[in-house]
C-alpha cells in the first residue's frame, strides 16, 4: 500500500470515529472491564469484498491488542454466508468499533460489486469502465480505489489532476476551439485534457482543434456508434451519461474505448455484512 492511501485510511477512520463515539461509548461502557470475546463478521450476500484496511484501522485506532484474521482480501469474490474475518479481544472495544468498521467494509464492498458486475458485463469487449467525481465528500480516494478493487479504472481524481472541458467551460469560453487554444499555453503535456461533446458536430470540431480524449455526453448508441466511425482512431472516446447494467453492453460494442459511469459510486446499495459473538 502506499503511503498516500495509508494517510488516506487513517485519516477516514479517525473522522468517522470521532463523528460515532464523540466523548465516549456510554453502552459499551456498561461491559464490565477486561471482558474478553470472540466474533466472526460473515456477507449475508454474494460480493466484491473491499475496505479490509479500512476496517481493521478502526479498531486499532481503538485497541491494538485486538487481533483480526482475515480469510479473504480485497478484490475477492465472495459467497452468501461466508466468513470472512474473525476478531478477539477487548469486548467493549469490539462493541464500539463493530459499526464503523462495518460501515466502511459495506460501503466500498458495494462500489466494488457493483463495479465488478460492469466488467463482467463488457469483458468481451474492448471497453473500460470509468468512475467519475461523483463520490460520497470525504470518501473520494476510497471510492476509487474500491472501483479499482473491482476491477474498473480511475477517471481523475479531482479538479488538479486531470482537464475535463465540459458544456458550460466550452460556453464560457466561446466554443471548442477556443478553449483548446486557450489552454495551450497554459498546461504542460503531460496533464490529460478531455473535451465533452454533446452531438456529432460538436465531436467534429473537438476532432478538427486537435482534441485526443473525448467524452461523448448522452449519445443514443447509434449516434454513439457513428462516433467512432467519425473519429476513426484518430482520438479516444468515452461514452457517459445515465449508462445501466442492462445498455452497457450495446454501448461497449459500439467501439468505443471508454464508459464513464457516475452510478458506480453515487447510488450505492451497501453490502449487507454481519458481525456476530461466538461466545
């Protein structure tokens, strides 16, 4: 793991520690002291497992003499009903990290299943699925990396990594070409620039001002089709807008190198894990 994303976790945890137990666990604290217990966390449904870092963080931000065996990792596919980890220690410890340590294993799993069932959808193709901005504020790094987790890849991080020209940068700047004028002589080349285009004309005019990444914003799949025919490989093309599980498909063959999906990480539907004592 590298040290940006280890500063990242920690940095989760200790936020959504502090936002759960504030000045303390007052149910917890009821435990008398020194309780020592077992506990196995199992899916009660088929997934993508994701967020083991996350989770384990949690509780040794609490207690580090907690003890986690894990029998699985993230990226894995797993069974309904399998367990998945199992913990020892310090009951009342185990009792007031259990939520937020599953809160962040049930929601980067979910972004991962999720992810992982748009690959599995398009793998005969040539196509990449993408994520977007479109994340949870304060879990964009995490986001991603559970898209990677499934088997997706990275659009940009954020605002500073990446151009990404889109409908209202083009008005302001007084069209496509313009605005790649502009930008010439304000970047170097090594920072991607993408140009969003919302029909076949405006794709024309990214084509003729030199555009080389261009997303194609809400194309029908024959419109999105006559695209690559148009472009014919002279730039790469992202098709993005509303993309379901069930059109993924139509608009992977139309040709198209990219398909860029917000829902991956903005509608998530949280993995349901359990977190059960055994004695």
């Amino acid at each position: 793991m590298n040290v940006k994303l280890t500063h990242t976790i920690k940095g989760d945890v200790t936020r959504a520690l502090v936002e759960d137990i504030g000045d303390g666990d007052l149910t917890s604290n009821l435990i008398p002291k020194g309780t020592q217990i077992n506990a196995r966390v199992f899916a009660r449904t088929s997934c993508t497992i994701c967020g083991i870092d996350w989770f384990n963080e949690v509780f040794s931000q609490i207690d580090k003499s907690l003890k986690i065996t894990w029998f699985a990792k993230d990226g894995d596919q797993i069974d309904k009903n399998t367990v998945i980890c199992e913990l020892s220690g310090s009951a009342r410890s185990l009792f007031t990290g259990e939520r937020t340590a599953l809160n962040f294993l049930q929601t980067l799993s979910s972004i991962a299943s999720k992810t992982r069932a748009f690959v599995d959808t398009i793998k005969d193709t040539n196509a990449k699925i993408l994520d977007t901005r479109k994340t949870i504020p304060g879990l964009r790094i995490a986001s991603k990396y559970a898209v990677k987790m499934g088997g997706g890849t990275n659009h940009r991080i954020g605002l500073f990594d990446a151009i990404l020209i889109k409908e209202n940068h083009i008005a302001a700047c007084g069209g496509i070409s313009k605005a790649l004028s502009t930008l010439k002589g304000q970047r170097g080349d090594s920072i991607p620039v993408q140009v969003e285009v919302e029909s076949l004309e405006q794709l024309r005019e990214a084509l003729e001002a030199g555009a080389k990444l261009i997303l194609l914003d809400n194309f029908s799949i024959d419109d999105t089709r006559r695209a690559v025919e148009i472009t014919a490989g002279r730039a790469e093309l992202e098709a993005s807008g509303g993309v379901t599980l069930h059109q993924v498909i139509k608009i992977a063959k139309t040709g198209v190198d990219r398909i860029s999906i917000g829902s991956l990480t903005k509608d998530i539907e949280a993995t349901d894990f359990s977190l059960r004592f055994t004695d």
